[in-house]
C-alpha cells in the first residue's frame, strides 16, 4: 500500500453525506486490492490497513460529527463495509466489527455514557475490538467495590492487537447479570495470543485472549446506575445488526470475486479450443453464468439495503423499540442473512467455472474469497435463520432475543 496516498487523505475534506462515505470507501478498497492477494498470503498483523482507515476518516464514520466524526448512520456503514470487502474481506469485517464495538455504548449504555464514548471515540480514533463469545465460559465479573473486576479466557477476540479499546462482557459471580464495559487494549490482564490460524479472514486478528482481572470503575459498567441495570428492548438489537455487518461483508467479498474473476476472464482466460469462440468472452456459457450470479448478487444487495433501511428506523429513537418491531426486524435479517450466505458461497466458488483451470495458480489469489466466505458463514448455522423466517410464515412467532437470534 502506498504511504503518500493514505497521508493525502489526511489534509483531504471529509465527505459530508452518504454517496461521498461510500465513495471514499471505494477508493480506500482501490488501495486494499492493489495487493490483497500478497498480504492474505503474508498473514502479518493488519497494522498498516487499520492506519489506513483512520486516516481516511472511515473509523469515525458513525461518530458525532461535533466531535470530528462523519455524523452517519447504519445504512452508510454497511455500505462502506461492503465497499472494504469488496478489495480485501479481513479487513471489512475488522472495519464492521469496529462499528459494532463502537456502538456497543449506546446498545446497552445510558444516555450520558454512550455520549462520552462516542465523543472520546471519535476524537482520538478509537479503533475498537470486541472480547465477546457466547459459546465460551462466561468471563466472572467480581463486585468489589467502586470496582469490577474481569476474569476468564475467550477463543475469539477479533480485532485484538490492531485495536485501540477492547470491549468486555462478563457475569456477575454467582448470577446471571451480564455486565458490559470498555476498556484500554493495553490494560494489565488483557493478554492477546497469536493463535487465529485458519482457512480465510486471516487479517482479521480473531484469535483468543486471557483475561486476568482486568479492573474497571463502576462508572464503566454499561446501563448501570448506582449498581443496577436499566434495560430496554433496545438493548436486544444486538444480534440483528451483527448480522447485518455480516451479510455486509459476506456480499462485498462476493462481489469482489465477481469483479476480480472478471477481469481474469476478459484479459487471461482462453476459450476452450472445441467451442468455436475466438475468446472466452463470447463463450455462451461463461456469459450466461457471469449473468446468473450477477444477477443473485443484486437482488440480495437489494435485499440487504431494504433490510437496513428498516433497521435504521428502529436506531434513530432507541426508547421507542418494541419486542414486535424488534421481533420482525430480526425475522426479516435473518431472511437476508440466509440468501446473502447461499448467494455468497455460490459465487466465490463459481467463478473458477468462468476463468480456468490456470486461475487456481496461487499467485492469483482467486481462492481467498470462497476461503473467507466459508471460514465466517460458519459463525453460527443458517439454517436457524432460514427457521426463523419459516416459523414466522407459518406461525407469526417472533424470534426471542438471544445471543443468536
């Protein structure tokens, strides 16, 4: 990546709406593909590419725009995530899990603490990473005072030794209170292990981290007042808008496929030497199968942006959510989620149908985008997804909040 390019970013204006975010977004990700295949390959920390996004603003997306952030909403976030993913797919869900933990304040917080974080975040770039894993042991939160303290071992922290804060999330000892806090990366106890070793988002810092009484002030305890929680059906927004970062860049990663495989087809793919076609081009099966996908990729992307649309009316008065808003907002991601996994994992590994034996030469590349496809849309089943539509067809049931649903 070229460092002049990402110091011009610095003296350059800042986008004031959506249209000019997602296009900064598309020139950050030019930068990302210039050499995504090689840094996939290399596997080292992503310090580099997090520079870039705060240098081009796209941290601060979501912040406060008083306070030196881009002032937008969900709706251009997934955007922009999709954009990322599109060059390089560990970064986008680095840049959506960033957008998550940086809205975990607001999720759960009070007014007056969502407002300091999102201040704080902004000003300095805060670049977030998340501790949070409902399928391990619940991390023991110990009352001790005008302290907590966190104590326990997670399998995933993706973010981790790229991230500026890291959010915690524990229980009570001896309850099942769950308490929420934010706090430095660099903070005694909190040891990141370079254990993140699998197939696809290699970049994306996830491996495990310990975490030995980390201390933390009462005052950090997110939607604590004077030591007791105060919920709001706001608060179980969690899981539909997880998923919607994750179809966002589920559908980048995609799309980046279709663009990438493209390119291989109109200037190295050879048509096969029995069809009758100068170039492989003209040949009517590569065109019809580049239309088929095409034409799954943007009825899902239509989908997504219709579902996120809705969401983002649930964001903009976060008192005024009801379980039944909350209910059939969930319904209808995980219908998105479901199509954008299939659409997904149909395209990335399709494409070699249209580019040729001598485009899986691993100096290509083309193999990380079914690998980072496959590797995260095995977060949790879709098939629990496609259920809870079917339930809500035949039944109207509603999805009870859950760490999954």
């Amino acid at each position: 990546m070229s460092t002049a390019t990402r110091a011009d970013w610095q003296t350059r204006p800042r986008p004031t709406d959506p249209a000019g975010w997602i296009g900064r977004a598309a020139e950050v990700a030019g930068v990302l593909a210039t050499d995504a295949a090689a840094r996939d390959k290399a596997g080292a920390t992503p310090y580099a590419e997090v520079r870039l996004l705060k240098d081009a603003g796209l941290v601060t997306l979501l912040g406060p725009a008083e306070h030196g952030g881009g002032g937008q909403d969900w709706t251009t976030a997934y955007r922009v995530v999709r954009e990322i993913a599109k060059a390089d797919g560990s970064i986008g869900q680095l840049l959506g899990y960033h957008y998550l933990w940086n809205w975990a304040a607001r999720l759960v917080g009070t007014r007056e603490q969502w407002a300091q974080v999102e201040a704080e975040a902004a000003r300095n770039q805060w670049f977030f990473g998340g501790a949070v894993n409902p399928r391990d042991h619940d991390v023991v939160v110990r009352d001790e005072g005008d302290t907590l303290t966190f104590t326990g071992r997670k399998s995933f922290s993706t973010g981790s030794k790229v991230s500026d804060v890291t959010v915690l999330e524990g229980v009570f000892e001896g309850t099942d209170r769950h308490v929420f806090a934010i706090v430095p990366s660099d903070s005694e106890g909190l040891t990141f292990h370079d254990d993140w070793d699998n197939i696809g988002q290699r970049l994306t810092e996830s491996g495990g981290v310990t975490i030995d009484g980390v201390r933390v002030p009462w005052s950090a305890a997110a939607g604590y007042v004077d030591k007791e929680f105060r919920p709001r059906v706001y608060n179980t927004l969690n899981v539909p808008t997880i998923q919607l970062v994750f179809v966002s860049f589920y559908l980048g990663i995609a799309a980046g496929a279709l663009e990438t495989a493209a390119v291989y087809t109109r200037t190295k793919s050879r048509s096969w030497l029995h069809g009758g076609f100068d170039t492989a081009v003209d040949e009517p099966h590569v065109i019809d199968t580049y239309g088929d996908l095409t034409a799954k990729l943007w009825a899902v992307e239509a989908l997504a942006d219709a579902v996120a649309a809705e969401g983002q009316r649930l964001h903009e008065d976060p008192d005024a959510v009801t379980e039944a808003a909350r209910g059939e907002f969930e319904v209808r991601v995980a219908a998105v989620k479901a199509r954008a996994t299939d659409v997904a994992l149909e395209v990335t590994s399709r494409i070699f149908e249209v580019t040729g034996a001598r485009s899986t030469a691993s100096a290509e590349g083309l193999d990380r985008f079914w690998r980072n496809v496959r590797t995260h849309t095995l977060h949790d089943p879709v098939a629990y997804k496609r259920r809870e539509v079917g339930r809500h067809v035949l039944t109207a049931e509603l999805p009870e909040p859950t760490w999954y649903s």
